[in-house]
C-alpha cells in the first residue's frame, strides 16, 4: 500500500490523514484542502475540487467526483468499488454528490487504484489562490465555485435582452440604411454600421438581467486590484511588474452569465465568483466585472484585447491615477471617441491615498475640466453623463461609493440598450459626411427646362420651326399665286425641296450639335449633383453619363421624324376661294386679250375699252390676290412653324428626360430615401 500526495495542505490535528480519516492505497490525491481535525483524500478518481471544513474528512473512491463541500463534524464519502465498507453501520451512497454529518469518515478503497496522469484540473470559477490568506478563505468556504447553470427544479434561463421601441426603430432603420446603400458606399464605409447591427442582434440574444462592465486603465493605475476589491478576495494579480494583467479576467456576481463572457472569448480558466456576503450579492446581483490589460501595454496583443473588448461591454470604469490621468493616449485614443457613451462610463481617480490634503479634490476638479474639454457628459446635478469619483482601492476609501453606485446602475438593466444606443449614434456621426451636408438638394424645374432648351437648341427646334413656316407660306404662294408666276418660279426652283423638311446637316453643324448635347447633359448632372454628399454626387454623375450614350444619334432620328409631316403642308378652308378668284383674274386676262386680238385681226367689231377693261382688271387683279393671300397665309404659316417646333420640343425634352433626367430623378429619390433613413437613425433631421 503506497500512497502519493501532489499538491496538499493539512491544518489542525491531522497529517495526511486526519482523525477518522484514511488515505486510499496505491493512489495520488492532486489536490488536498482542510481545516480542522480532517483530511481530504483522493483515490483512484479525478477531484475536481474539494472543500472541506470541521473534524472530518472528504473523500472520494472509484469515481469521478466533480465538487464537494462538507461543513461541521462529518464526511462525505463515495464508492463505487467492490471493497468499500462504512464505519460505525455506515454505507457509502452511490451518487454524484454525497454529504452526511458525523464524527467519523469512511473512504472506500479500489484495489490498486492508480489516478490518470493525463487529467487536467479546471478549475472553473474558482479564485485563484495567490497567498496563504486566500488558501485559507477559499478552504473555509468563502470562495468561489462553479459558473455553471444550475439544473435544480428552481433554475430557469435569464430573460433575454429587451429592446423598447425608439430603439427597435432606429435599428431597423440603420439596417435600411445599410442595404439602400450597399450599390453607392464601399464595404469599408459601411462597416461600422454593419458591426453595430451585429452586435446589438448578439446582444439581444443575450441575458437582459446581467450587466457586464469592463476596468479599464493605464499600466500602474491599480485597475486589477480595484477589481479585487469590488470581487473581494485577490483574484487579478497585482504587482510591480509590467505588465501585470496578461489576459482579460471575468467574474460574475450571478448565475447565467456564461453566454455573455463567452461573447467576449474569455476562457473558463479566468472566470471567477466573488467572495461576498448575502448582502453584498444582492447588491451587485447580475454584474459581470471584466478586469482588462494594460490598454498602453507595451504588449501589442494586450491594446488588441482591449480595443476588442471595449466594444462589446456594456459599461466601461476608466481607472486613473495622479500621475496618468492626463494621459494623452488616454484622452485622444478612448475617451474623445467614446464621449458619446458617457452615459455608461464611470471614471475612477484611483491611489488617492498618495495626495496629501486637499491635492485629491484639486486633481478630481482638473480631471473634471478634461473630461468637459474632451466633450464627456458628467452625470451630476442629476443629468446623465459619467460618473467621476475619486477613491483608494488600497485602503478601500471611496470603494463603498463606487460599489453603491454600481449597484444602483447594474439594478436598472439599462446599460446594454443604453450602450447599443449610443454605439448608433456614434455610427450616425460616422456616415453624417456620406448622408447629409446641410445643403438643399435636388434638381428644380428651372434647371430641367433649362436641359430641354438646351437639347432642342442642339436638335434645331427654331430652324425646323421657321422651316415649317416658310415651306408653308411657300406652298400658300403656290395655291393662290397667278399662273404665269408660278410658272416662272417652277422654272426657277424646280430642283428644291418642296415638302420644307430640314435637309440632312453638314457634318461640322452635326458636330457641333454633338458637342451642346454633351455640354447639356454635364451641366443638367452638375445641377442636380449640388450639394449632394461626394458618393451620391458621384453617382448621379455616373447616371447622367450612361444617359448620354446614344443621346445625340437619338435626337437626330426624332428631328427627321417630328419635325414636319411628310407630304405639303394642310391648306385652309379658304384656299379653294382665293384659287376660283385667281382663275376668274386670269380668264379675264384671256378674255380682253382675244378681244383684242380679234378687234385687231379684224374678226370682231373694233371696241377696245371693254376688252382692255378686262384686261387690267385680270392683270391688276391677279397680284392683288395673291398679295391678299400671302397676307392672310402669314397667321397659320407662323402658327404651322410653331407647332413643327413644339412637336421637336418636345420629342427631345422627352428622349433628354427618359435618357437623363429619370434616372438623375432615381438617384435622387434614392439619396432622399436614404436621408429619411439616416434621419431616424440620427434622431434628427437632417438637410
């Protein structure tokens, strides 16, 4: 029988065994913890943790025991192996956890139990034992146990966070935001506003009855062991060496916390309970204290903790000393970014002991004034800001302020939509300069008409009007002219264009057509990018540019088509009139002019007063009713030229505005879609 102890601690009567206490053979006990006339004894199982306290023994046979704890003259014992007998009448029960009181113990025995050499002792949420003292509070049973959900018939899972409605509201509306504008911003534009969606969804899938609060601070600050203080036994380290703290260390004041730190990738082994008293619990009920390295470490992956961490708590303790608090890294890197979260951000003056006389007061007002100038909100005269105190986590002055202030603030359970809320706001500032520049926008209608000139100017909507109107008066002078002038001008025109349609423009006039269509579209896409923020304004450009593809080549095509109906222009209801009274005018001619003839040929009775009679009149008569005609052609000539130039009008604002002006329109409403977004995401309006 040979027995081997590990790691083992013995006080009061007893050895290795203490009074009623035995030892199993051919095992090795890893952990031994006691007090009083007892001993704790493994034998071939795996402890996890053991506690023992009185004149009796723990111990453990055969099985793998996770925790047990005993308390007065008793013992509690297990075995599962076939030698076990119990002392006194007394049987060891087959059970996961055992505990019975009396004054003696009876540990049972499995033959040739050897323990795993290969087992791993987690610990869990116990405290680390840093001295002597600590050995003995945590043996006593004033230290921590497991962070495990408890599966007795009164364990539930903890409520999980609640949003109210504003909240809810202005969520939706980023994530709106967001997905309008993935086409016109970069990834990298939109990736705060994408973590600030992720994270307050995470959050939401959480415990709303725990809040988890990081100490934060400079190396030397005395954060780690504030933290101690407020947990009340030494579970950060704390020392002259720098750095001390290596790794973030959690410690939970309640159950169910465990989804929370496991957000913040903290592993088991730094995770911790606090040694409080009833008293104490209740008062700090639901807090998650985060104890985190240094954040001006000189350890690179040490700031990466903090920066990472720091923006998945829900409140943050600033601790700050005499010497540092006017840090500059310190106050340009942490607190001016993070002052709009003031409202969950307490600052701590710590090490006040060091000031003499009224010097903490003067160095509390002169963090103060910084604070102020680095546009941190102090929550005093009752409105909502930081909360600045000044304390000694060595002599523990000022610690029962902080601790009641933690309460009261944790006992609200506002902190986590409190810090999703001002996470949104200080992702609204972000994207301001993306959104909103304080200037009106939009295209007015005085610059869309401005484009439609512009673009018939380019087409040559006056020409083929005053074309139309020529062609008209051309015809006009046609119909009622007298035949032996149109005779002559037939003759004279025979090879023009008789129809007045606009003839096919020479290249140097196309090409200059081109250019004021160009020079149309760039200034229509400057008035209505004014004062848009620089990726809209850009993307308005973009629009305007892929509408004038085509644009020239398009309007060209309208002017052979609208400008003038094919065939002669229409004739008024008067025209068969004025024709039948030029007819009249010219038979007249013919009719003097035989009867002169005749007179002179001698076939008719000479008379030359009739005949020359009707010879003026038809010869006088003919010009003036073509003169009359082309005066009352003028009013529908000019009539018929306006509505050539309407039509083409109107056929280019048409093929400017399906081409440029509607998708300029779509970006617009877009921007302004997003705006409104942006609008309740900010909580205000926006111009």
């Amino acid at each position: 029988m040979r027995g081997r102890l590990k790691d083992g601690a013995a006080a009061g009567n007893g050895g290795t065994a203490g009074s009623g206490g035995a030892a199993g053979s051919s095992t090795a006990a890893r952990s031994l913890a006691a007090t009083g006339n007892g001993a704790v004894a493994r034998s071939g199982a795996a402890v996890r943790s053991v506690a023992a306290t009185g004149n009796g023994a723990v111990a453990r046979s055969g099985a793998a025991a996770r925790s047990v704890a005993t308390a007065g003259n008793g013992a509690a014992a297990k075995d599962a192996g076939a030698g076990g007998d119990a002392r006194k009448g007394r049987s060891a029960r087959q059970s996961e956890d055992a505990g019975r009181a009396g004054n003696t113990a009876a540990a049972g025995l499995g033959p040739d139990a050897e323990a795993d050499p290969t087992e791993v002792w987690d610990d869990g949420l116990i405290a680390r034992r840093v001295n002597e003292n600590a050995t003995a509070d945590a043996a006593a049973g004033r230290g921590s146990v497991l962070d495990k959900p408890s599966r007795g018939p009164g364990s539930r899972t903890p409520a999980r966070l609640a949003y109210d409605g504003p909240l809810r509201s202005r969520l939706d509306a980023l994530r709106e935001l967001v997905g309008l504008s993935r086409t016109r911003l970069d990834s990298t534009t939109l990736a705060e506003a994408g973590r600030v969606l992720d994270e307050a969804a995470t959050r939401r899938k959480l415990s709303g009855q725990h809040t988890v609060v990081a100490i934060a601070g400079a190396t030397g600050s005395g954060k780690s062991q504030l933290f101690n203080a407020l947990a009340g036994v030494a579970i950060s380290e704390t020392g002259v060496r720098r750095p001390t703290t290596a790794s973030p260390i959690a410690c939970s004041w309640s159950d169910g916390a465990a989804g929370l730190i496991d957000r913040l990738g903290i592993p088991g082994r730094l995770r911790r309970r606090p040694v409080q008293g009833p008293e104490g619990e209740g008062q700090l009920s639901g807090l998650v204290l985060i104890d985190l390295p240094d954040h001006d470490s000189a350890a690179v992956q040490h700031r990466e903790q903090v920066d990472r961490i720091l923006k998945l708590v829900d409140a943050v303790i600033w601790v700050v000393d005499p010497e540092k608090y006017a840090d500059a890294v310190l106050h340009e890197r942490y607190l001016r970014p993070m002052a709009g979260h003031a409202e969950v951000m307490f600052v701590v003056l710590n090490q006040i002991d060091r000031l003499p006389g009224e010097a903490a007061d003067q160095v509390l007002d002169d963090l103060r004034r910084l604070l102020d100038e680095d546009g941190v909100a102090l929550g005093e005269y009752g409105e909502a800001g930081a909360t600045v105190l000044a304390l000694s986590a060595l002599t523990g002055d000022g610690v029962g302020e902080l601790r009641e202030s933690l309460g009261e603030f944790v006992a609200e359970r506002g902190a986590p939509a409190r810090r999703v809320a001002a996470d949104l706001d200080a992702a609204a500032d972000r994207l301001r300069p993306v959104y909103a520049t304080g200037r009106p926008v939009g295209l007015s209608e005085e610059a869309r008409e401005e484009f439609a000139a512009r673009l018939a100017d380019a087409v040559g909507a006056i020409a083929a009007g005053e074309a139309a109107e020529r062609a008209w008066l051309r015809n006009a002078n046609r119909a009622c002219g007298t035949p032996w002038l149109r005779l002559w001008r037939w003759y004279q025109n025979r090879g023009e264009h008789t129809t007045g349609r606009i003839a096919v423009r020479p290249p140097d006039e196309e090409a200059t057509a081109r250019q004021r269509v160009e020079q149309a579209v760039r200034t229509v896409s400057d008035r209505a990018s004014d004062g848009l923020p620089v990726p809209w304004a850009q993307a308005v450009r973009e629009a305007a540019a892929r509408g004038s593809q085509g644009l020239s080549e398009a309007l060209d095509d309208l002017a052979a088509r609208a400008g003038l109906p094919p065939g002669r222009p229409p004739r008024p209801g008067w025209w068969p009139v004025a024709v039948l009274v030029q007819a009249a005018m010219t038979l007249l001619q013919i009719v003097g002019g035989a009867w002169l003839a005749g007179q002179i040929a001698g076939v008719m009775a000479p008379n030359l007063g009739v005949p020359v009679l009707l010879m003026v009149c038809g010869i006088v008569g003919g010009p003036m009713v073509e003169w009359g005609c082309r005066m009352a052609a003028r009013g529908p000539a000019r009539r018929y030229g306006q509505d050539a130039e309407r039509r083409l009008r109107e056929a280019a604002a048409g093929c400017g505005r399906a081409r440029v002006l509607d998708p300029l329109a779509s970006e617009l409403l877009r921007y302004r879609e997003v705006r409104e977004q942006y609008g309740r995401v900010a909580r205000a309006g926006v111009g």
